[in-house]
C-alpha cells in the first residue's frame, strides 16, 4: 500500500497525432516527473520511490474522451 498518493493535475489533452500507446507514456511520465518534483521540496519525501501510470482507452489508433458522467 503506497504511503501516499498525489493526484497530479494536468493537461491529458492528447497530441496531434499522437498514438494511444505514446500518449499513455507521456503521460504516466509527466506525472511521475510532478510527483518527483513535489517528492524533492520535502525532506521527508527525499528518497520516495515514485510510481506513476495512466491508462488510455482507445480503439485503433483513436483516443477516446473521457467520460464526462456516469451515464
């Protein structure tokens, strides 16, 4: 169980012509690189391990949006 977690907040808008995969990448990069950043303005969280992901729904080569409510 992670120790915490932090959201981070930005921009998921994909590319032009980016591919699913890449965008997934870029973005669990992007993320990992703000928690990072964040990890090292505090002693305590100096020497965090930074795990970070993102999933993208696609079919094909289309990002899909997502979903903007339940329904």
């Amino acid at each position: 169980m992670p120790d915490h977690v932090l959201p981070a907040d930005l921009d998921e808008t994909p590319a032009p012509h980016e591919l699913p995969r890449d965008h997934a990448l870029r973005l669990a990069r992007e993320k990992a690189e703000y928690a990072a950043a964040w990890a090292r303005q505090d002693p305590q969280w100096i020497s965090a391990f930074v795990l970070a992901a993102d999933t993208v729904v696609a079919v094909g080569r289309r990002i899909l949006p997502k979903a903007e409510s339940v329904e």
